[in-house]
C-alpha cells in the first residue's frame, strides 16, 4: 500500500475547472432570472433548465479538478458512481434554486438555498471521489471537511442573497449576474479544492481491477469540457432568443394594452368602420348617447345623422377613405331621439399601405354649444325682457343697411322711450318698474311680424326695425304700439297708464349709416316727447336744431343753481267764505339770461332725468321757508307755503331730516309749511308710509296734488297722514258743463269730508266754478280766477291789498 500526494496539479485544468463553475454558474442565474420572469410551465422550464446547468457545472469542475491532479498510476471511475454523483447534484442544485427563486416565503430562505447548494456539492464529491477504482482507498480530516463546507455555505449564500435581494420586477442585470456567478464559482471550486487537501489516497496493487465498469479519465475529461461548453452555450443563446422573443412579444402585448386601453377607457367615442360605412366596432364611451355597442355593430352610421348633415358626413367619411383625416361637426340623434351636437375626427386606418376601414373619434358638443350659444344668446339680449339689446341692434342694422342698399329698399327705425316712467320706479320701487317693462316687451311683440326686431336699449327706451319698410308702415306700427299700451297695466292690484313717445327715421331718406339713423330716430322721438308725450314723429332736419336746444339747455341747467337764476313765483290760496290768502304755492321758473323766463314743464323732466331736481328741489324748499318767515317779520298774517316734492326727493332716505334743517335754519314753525305730494308716490305704500310719518312728526302739513288723476287706493289713502287733497284743474276746468266732472268733483269733495281731509280746488278760472265749490261745501281754491302765479313783489301787493280791503 502507497499513499499518494494531491501536492502536484495541472494548474491549466485548474484553472479551466474554476472556470467552468464560474460560467455554469452564469448560466444558471441567466436561466434563473428568465425563470422568475416567466410564468406556468415556461417558468418551469427555465428553472429545471437553471438547475441541471449548475449541476452539470458542478459535476464538470470536479472530475475537471480530479484530472487536474497528477498521480504516479493511472484513474480509472467507477461508471456508476459517476452518473449517481451527477443526478445528486442536478437535483440538489435543482432545489436550492427552486427555493431561492420563489418570492419571499420567510426570512432567509437564501441561507436554506445554501444548505441544499452545499448539500449537493459535498454529496457529489464524496460519491464522485468513491467512484474511483478499487485500487484506489481515501482518508479524510474531519476539521479541514467541515471547513470546506462552511466554505461552502459561506459564499454559495452570499451568491443566492445577491440573486433573491434584486428587484423582482426588472431583469436580473449582468452585473448582478457575474457577481452571483463569481461568488457560486468560488463555493463550487473551493469546496473541491479544500476537501482535496482534507483527502488521503491509497493506492493498493492487489485488488482485483474488474469490479466494475470504468471509463479513462482523459477521454472523459474531453467529453466534459466539450459537453458543458455545448450545453451552456446552448442554453445561454436559447435564453438569448427568449429573451429577445420575449421582449419583442412584451413590446406587442404593450402596445396592445396601450392600445386597448386607449381604445376601451378613452372618454371621447371610438368607432371602427368598413369601406361601406357599416360599425365593426366601438368602445363604452358610446353609451354617452344612449346606445350599447351591441346595438350598433353591423350597422350603417347614417341613420344616425341628422338629415341635414348626411351629406357633410358622407364627404369627410370617403375623405378618409382617400387616405385624408379630416374634423367636421355635426348632429346625431341618440338613443331617446334628441338631437345631439358632436365633433367628429375622421381618420383612415392603414394596413399594407392600403385603407381597410375608417376610424371615428367623436366628442360631445352639445353642453359646449349650448353654452356657446347662451353665451350669445345673453351677449345681444336683454335680461330682463329677454328681447335683442343694443349689440344686436346695432349688427342687424349693419347687415340691413348693406342689403337693403343691394336691393334698392326702405327700412323704419323705430325709437320708443315711455313717458313718466321715472316716476312709477321712484314711486314704486324698481322692481314693480321691472315688471311693467317685461309686460310692455310683451305686448311690443303683438305689435310686429316675426321679421321686424324690437330691442330694448336700457332703461325705458326700446327700438323697433322693420324691414322692406316705408314711412307709412312705420306710421301704423307706432299708432298700435300706442294704442297696445293705452291699456292699464295691472301690477300688484294697481293699474299703471303708461304712455310711449316714438320717433321714426326712414333708411335712406333720413341717414344711411347706422349711427347716423339712431341719431335721427332718436332726435324724433325726443320731438315727440317734447310735443305733449303719447305721440309719434318722423324726423325732419328742423330736429337738429331741437336736439341742440336740448343739449344747451342741459349744460346751462347745471350752472343755473350755482349762477342763482332760478327763482319762486307764488300763486295765493284763498278761503271762498272770507275771500282772504290763508296759503300760497311756491312755484319755480328760471330766469335764463338770454330766453328769459323759462317754465318748469320745459326744464323739470331735464332736471327729473339727470338727478338734479334733488338740489333744485332742497333750494325751492329753502327759499320758500326763507320768504314765509319773511312776511311774517313784516308783519303780514302767518299763511301756510306750500312747495312740491319730486318723487326723488320724496323717497331719499334723509327727506325729513333735510326738512327738519331748513326748518331750524329759518325759523319758520312747522305748521307753516306744507309738502305736495302726488298719487303716485303714494302706490309703494310701506315707503310713502314711513316717509309721511317722520313728517308728519315733525309738524309739517301735507297734501296730494293733482288728486284723481293718479292711481292711489282708497284703502290705502286712508292710513296715510294726509291733511289735504288738492283737486286736479283737469276736473275743475269743466265741473259746471260737464256731468262726469262734476259728478267727480262732488265725490271727491264729499269723500274728503268723510275722510275728515281739508280739500282744495286748483285751476279755478271762472265766478260758476266758485259758486259750484260753494255750493259742495268746498272753502279753499286757486287759479287764474283769483291770480296767475306771480312774483314776490307782485304777491306782496295783492297779499297787502286784499288784508287792506278785508280790515
């Protein structure tokens, strides 16, 4: 018996035996990262595929690292033994990477995966080293053994945590690869190595050689080297090609689910069509108009277009049969049979370079246009009445003058302001004004043919246009506009009159351009307006000059109270009984300096209408407080002055402190003064109301003027703090020829009386008239019968007079 030395080695098999650990190794991680990105049996496949590589690498260094040994006799293998050592450690290696490959099953399962690694590799080179020739007998160092285990343990575990610590989701880099590999080549080749230094070998010559079968070491050798290098080579290029394969097939399964979901989730409606028009397909979004996608394959698209559109469908639907994407919009009927506005996008679908169908990607327009539309809707029209405003007007007019101009024809413009609807907002409050105008629009409407155009253009002024128009015909529309509202307005259980002055002007005649026809209109219905109100006029060119009357008179208004040129004339109330001035009416007139005395019918509506009657009407009152306060100085008997309240003066929140001030400021005492109000400042009853009543604390006296002709309710009258009721001239004028007047006159006197109210008659002109108020027990009038309204002077002489004949 010999012992024999593992001192002396081939160290190109050396190192060809390391080598050959380290690619197997590659190899099997290569093959394990395309397992753990697989799944079902090609999972299974990668992985028995890892798992035999790494066996085989394993088997492979060890008999490549037995004949790197050189021996003084020759080794012959048991046949047996070495195919056993082989399935030992293919299944072993199978295991550890089954294990190490799974998702996280528990803690460290990768030092498990080394244990099986370690496991197989000792298992293997214990049956591998006994497969030798009987001629052959080994001893081993138990502590060198379990060093090469530990060895063993220590970096195959190192190998697998690197593998099962990457990230799942990404391919297993070749960094990561070669490291794991590195590691695994070290485990496998180490554990040989050291476990050779832990060997003993005899060689005994007499044992009988042919036990068993044998294999020479050299050609075995060969065939192993060649056998991994094929099998690894082979493996690693069919993994190359799955990869690759697999790649290009994730690209494809991608770009489907790209497209799918694309397809499938785009909110806007997808549809696929054949060459014939006919749906193949759709996506859910199509039930936005009703349908389900069933209901729609196999079918043609025209149906569901609406008739005036099939034709622009059509056209940009073999557009893109051409090869040409084209956008259109159009309308559809949906599923409940309402028309639906959309926007279609046409796009040919091309297979081989050749169209095979068409794509129609359609969104829902109908809310945008609807917006659209009401955003225009409420850009031309008037809120309130909903009628064309201003804008409209003015286009319309444009578009009608370039056509009319075209064909040689006339057209009216129309211009309508309401007489007196200052006083019903002031009075009534706005929103009571907001309703007349919606009903006025109304009844405007019955007044003209679906062609002509009404437009409000702000306030109380509204336009009329008619078409194909004379001056006749613009005539015949203004006379039953006004007739139309001649009507009473019922609003709130009051009837409002409400009376239109209109001003025409007549394309080309009176302009022929746009701004040049409103002006004109406009100069006409201020005519109008200026002619008694509830008229109509055609423009003539003397109105240029109106207009700039008008104009000076505004600019010269506004410098008439700081330049002092208004002044109070004052008509005498006398009692009928004693023939004697018991009160006066304090009336302003302006003194211009050039036209002279200038009436308050002229300039009052100018002053209503631009906001001055506030200060005019606060220096009427002062003056007239001033002047009372004066004669009663002198020495005259204390008479009672009476001063008109405008409606915005009325009903601005400080009126009564105002006249408290004006009061303190003359020293005049209060039940000197009397305020005329009008019926129709009384019709916003919890207003007047409190006004009346902060008033009539003060001490002041107050009247209704103009009683009769305005629309108070009685019910109403009778709450209110009223001292007298003044009896409209229009009554008094003919209460002794005409039966209706009287009859009027007589109740109102006999309802003043009942109500315990003063009354009094103005317009008196006429000895029967004062007997007939005698006679109906009314004592107190005023009126050009007794005298004019007059000037202070002049007042003073008749107020002198008549106290020197009565004394």
């Amino acid at each position: 018996m010999e012992e024999i030395s593992f001192s002396n080695y081939n160290y190109i098999l050396v190192t060809l035996s390391i080598i050959t650990a380290i690619v197997s190794s590659y190899a099997a991680f290569d093959l394990l990262s395309r397992a753990r990105g697989s799944k079902g049996k090609k999972k299974m496949i990668w992985l028995i595929s890892s798992g035999f590589i790494l066996g085989i690498g394993m088997w492979s260094m060890h008999f490549i690292g037995m004949f790197s040994i050189r021996l003084p006799f020759p080794i012959e293998y048991r046949l047996l033994n070495v195919f056993l050592s082989l399935i030992v450690t293919i299944f072993l290696s199978g295991m550890s990477l089954l294990l190490v490959v799974q998702r996280k099953l528990f803690n460290y399962q990768y030092f498990l995966s080394g244990i099986l690694l370690v496991s197989g590799i000792n298992i293997m080179h214990y049956i591998g080293m006994a497969s030798m020739h009987v001629h052959y007998s080994m001893e081993y160092t138990n502590y060198i053994s379990l060093i090469a285990i530990l060895f063993t343990w220590l970096f195959s575990t190192l190998s697998f945590k690197g593998f099962w610590l990457s990230d799942y989701k990404i391919a297993y880099p070749f960094r990561n690869k070669l490291l794991s590999a590195i590691f695994m080549g070290t485990a496998i080749s180490g554990s040989h190595f050291i476990n050779q230094f832990a060997t003993k070998m005899m060689y005994m010559a007499e044992r009988n050689p042919y036990l068993f079968p044998v294999i020479n070491p050299t050609f075995l050798g060969i065939m192993l080297t060649i056998g991994t290098c094929l099998i690894v080579g082979i493996l690693l290029l069919t993994s190359s090609i799955d990869r690759k394969l697999t790649h290009q097939s994730d690209r494809i399964q991608l770009s489907e689910q790209y497209y799918k979901s694309l397809y499938e989730q785009n909110p806007d409606v997808i549809l696929t069509f054949d060459l014939e028009g006919v749906f193949k397909s759709a996506n859910k979004a199509v039930s936005v108009f009703g349908y389900a996608v069933e209901e729609l394959i196999n079918k043609t698209f025209t149906p569901l277009i609406v008739p005036k559109d099939v034709d622009k469908a059509m056209d940009h639907f073999y557009l893109a049969l051409n090869g040409h994407a084209s956008t259109f919009e159009c309308s559809i009927f949906d599923k409940q049979g309402m028309h639906r506005e959309i926007t279609v996008t046409d796009i040919p679908i091309f297979v081989n370079e050749k169209v095979t169908g068409v794509y129609s990607i359609v969104k829902d327009i109908t809310e945008k246009i609807q917006t659209e539309r009401l955003i225009k809707h409420m850009a031309y029209h008037d809120q309130l009445t909903d009628l064309p405003n201003r804008y409209l007007l003015k286009e319309t007019l444009e578009e009608l003058i370039t056509t009319s101009t075209k064909q040689k024809e006339n057209f009216a413009l129309l211009f309508l302001d309401l007489d007196r609807f200052k006083m019903v907002n002031d009075t009534m409050g706005h929103e009571i004004g907001d309703k007349l105008l919606v009903d006025l629009a109304e009844r405007l409407r019955g007044c003209v043919n679906e062609s002509d155009l009404i437009a409000r253009l702000g306030g109380d002024e509204f336009a009329i246009l008619l078409p194909n128009s004379t001056g006749v015909a613009a005539k015949e529309v203004a006379r039953r506009v006004s007739d139309a509202t001649s009507e009473p307005f019922n609003l709130n259980n009051y009837e409002i009159l409400i009376t239109p002055s209109i001003g025409i002007s007549i394309f080309p005649y009176h302009g022929e351009t746009r701004e040049v026809l409103m002006k004109h209109a406009d100069l006409a219905m201020y005519f109008a307006k200026s002619q008694g109100k509830n008229n109509y006029q055609t423009f003539t060119t003397d109105l240029i000059g109106v207009s700039q009357h008008v104009i000076d008179l505004e600019m010269n208004l506004r410098k008439a109270l700081v330049k002092n040129e208004f002044v109070l004339f004052y008509q005498p109330q006398i009692n009928l009984n004693t023939n004697k001035i018991f009160g006066a009416e304090a009336l302003i007139r302006w003194e211009h300096p050039v036209r002279g005395i200038i009436p308050p019918d002229e300039f009052i509506p100018l002053a209503e209408e631009t906001g001055q009657i506030i200060q005019i009407g606060e220096w009427a009152l002062l003056t007239a407080c001033k002047q009372n306060r004066v004669w009663q100085d002198r020495g005259l008997p204390p008479i009672t002055v009476s001063v008109n309240i405008s409606p915005k003066q009325f009903f601005q929140t400080d009126l009564a402190k105002s006249v408290q001030k004006i009061l303190y400021k003359t020293g005049l005492e209060p039940k000197y003064l009397e305020l005329e109000i009008t019926e129709g400042m009384t019709m916003d009853v919890d207003r007047s109301l409190s006004t009346l009543l902060e008033l009539k604390k003060i001490g002041v006296g107050i009247s209704i003027d103009d009683f009769g002709t305005g629309y108070s309710s009685l019910h109403y009258l009778k709450k209110f703090p009223i001292d007298k009721l003044k009896i409209d001239r229009s009554f008094i004028s003919e209460c002794t020829t005409d039966v209706n007047d009287h009859a009027i006159v007589k109740t109102i006197i006999l309802m003043a009386h009942s109500l315990k109210l003063q009354v009094i008659a103005e317009g008196v002109e006429t000895n029967d008239q004062v007997a007939f108020l005698l006679q109906q027990m009314c004592t107190e009038a005023q009126g050009y019968f007794f005298s004019k309204p007059i000037p202070v002077k002049e007042f003073e002489s008749i107020f002198f007079l008549l106290e020197n004949q009565s004394s």
